[in-house]
C-alpha cells in the first residue's frame, strides 16, 4: 500500500501477518462461564461475546485473545464456554441436538462438533461424574474450543440416551446428525 502524500510504502496490515505479543492479559474465564477483568466481572454481554469472538487455543492447550493486531494469553479454570440450552428434533440416528452457549452461539452436535464426557475432571457440586463437553471450534492444534455442557442441559441429554456401544463397551448416549456420543458405560451387572 502506498501513501499517496509521500510516496513511500506502507506496512500491510492484512489479516495474514502475526499480531505482536503482548503477555498476559488480566482476565478469568471462570468455570461457570463468568468472564473477569482485573478481577471484577465483565457484565456487558456484547462485550463478552466481542472478546469470545477473538478467542484462540494454541497447541499446547493455552488460551488467549487474538486480534489482527495483538494477542495476550488468559486464564480458564475449565471450558471458555457453557451451553446453557439444548433444543432437538428428529429420534434416532436422524436426532439433531442444538445447543446454545453463554456467549449465543448455536452449535449443532454430530460429527465436526463431538459431545465428550471427559471422567477425570470434577464435576458441579458432587465432584463425581462425567463432566461433558461440546466442540465448538477447532484451536490451532489439535485442542478444540469446547463449551461445558451445564449439569441441567447435561440431565436432559441423559433423558435422551439411548443404548449403544462404544469401542466395545455397552453404555448409554445420545444421536445427532448420525453421529453417537456416548454419556455414561452401562452398569456392570456381575458386580455384588
């Protein structure tokens, strides 16, 4: 790009070239999908979603806020985001789940958007359980952006559950787009 007052080049600013580092950023994405500023809640939603927008996930599982100028890493306790709502229609195979996060995105369940239930990880309240999570967006390497699928969203997935099997083993899950999630491994009936 030219200045057309001087005739010298100006540097691009296409959205091709790395933005600069700036460090860390002082803001938590907490586990309930509150996002924190210096510690204090952010409570524009407009705002939230602005910053959600330029959020990235490097291959390390790091996160930060890119824009095409800067980027700074953040804190996240779990998942940036929480689905709050679930709607679905159709049964079977043919079931698609739509899931509605804190920041409103939709997001449709089935093969480029997986439902995990990941064991290792508290749970609300109980500290047991399956806590599951919804692929949002692909990171830069192989981590997604997930959201928490919130515990009551989770309970009316679980009314949706079907028998099935996963690799191998009989468990209980749920159908979208033709894709099958499993949520829980059927009980073992030999136990006392």
């Amino acid at each position: 790009m030219d200045d057309f007052e001087t005739g010298e080049t100006m540097p691009s600013l296409s959205m091709g070239r790395t933005a600069g580092t700036c460090g860390a950023l002082p803001f938590l994405i907490r586990r309930d999908g509150t996002w924190l500023y210096r510690g204090s809640p952010i409570r524009r939603k407009t705002m939230v979603c602005l910053f959600a927008s330029t959020l990235r996930r490097d291959a390390q599982g790091g996160y930060r806020l890119q824009t095409p100028v800067e980027q700074g890493t953040i804190e996240v306790e779990d998942a940036p985001f929480v689905a709050t709502h679930l709607e679905w229609h159709g049964c079977g195979r043919g079931q698609v789940l739509s899931f509605r996060t804190n920041v409103d995105q939709v997001i449709c369940a089935g093969p480029k958007h997986p439902i995990r239930c990941a064991w290792d990880v508290p749970c609300e309240g109980c500290g047991t359980g399956p806590v599951p999570y919804l692929h949002v967006r692909d990171g830069d390497g192989a981590l997604p952006i997930e959201a928490r699928i919130a515990r009551p969203v989770y309970y009316e997935l679980a009314a949706l559950a079907v028998e099935g099997n996963c690799r191998g083993v009989p468990c209980r899950g749920v159908w979208s787009q033709h894709a099958f999630f499993p949520l829980s491994v059927m009980p073992d009936d030999t136990c006392p």
